[in-house]
C-alpha cells in the first residue's frame, strides 16, 4: 500500500489516504509517484488548490510519515513536526532550542 499527504498552500498536512501499490505502476511495471497523485486529485475532489506527495509509512523516505498536523519541508523533501517554539532550528533531522 501507498501512502499519499494532501498539502495545504501553507505546506500543512490536512489528509493523507492510501492507494494500491498496483495502481501506481506505469506502463513498463514500475511505480511512479505522478500516477498516484493523478488518482489522489479524481478520488478528492476538493483537494483541487491542494498538492499531494508521496509518504513513507516507514519513515524511509522524506524523513518521516506525513501524518495530519504536518508540514512538508519542500526545500528538504521532508515530513516534520512544525516548529515547537519561535527561534528553534532544524539542525540534522530534529528542532533545537536556540542556545
């Protein structure tokens, strides 16, 4: 199974949804991530002003599974947790407290 987050245009994750592995496969048998967010866009109407990006249930790839509350880094590719308090900084795939 496939994980998709719908994002939001402040990069919130606000859904995320499952589609069959088989169903992103492309004409030469291998998975392609644009075949899912196609079907994401038909199975969710209203995501229409929204994007959609592949997940990992796993954390495998793009750091963390982008579950709902969010956001989605796209300068780093990353699912992560929003800032906890103003001035912290994303230091090696954790936020830390200014010193």
């Amino acid at each position: 199974m496939a994980h998709f987050a719908e994002i939001d245009t402040n990069n919130n994750v606000i859904n995320v949804i499952v589609i069959n592995d088989e169903d992103l496969l492309n004409d030469k048998g291998i998975a392609d991530e644009t075949l899912g967010v196609t079907l994401c866009h038909q199975l969710v109407a209203s995501s229409i002003n929204n994007r959609w990006v592949q997940t990992s249930y796993s954390g495998s790839f793009r750091g963390n599974f982008g579950s709902i509350g969010m956001e989605y880094d796209e300068t780093l590719d990353i699912f992560r947790e929003h800032m906890p308090l103003i001035d912290w900084t994303w230091v090696d795939g954790a936020w830390k407290a200014p010193d």
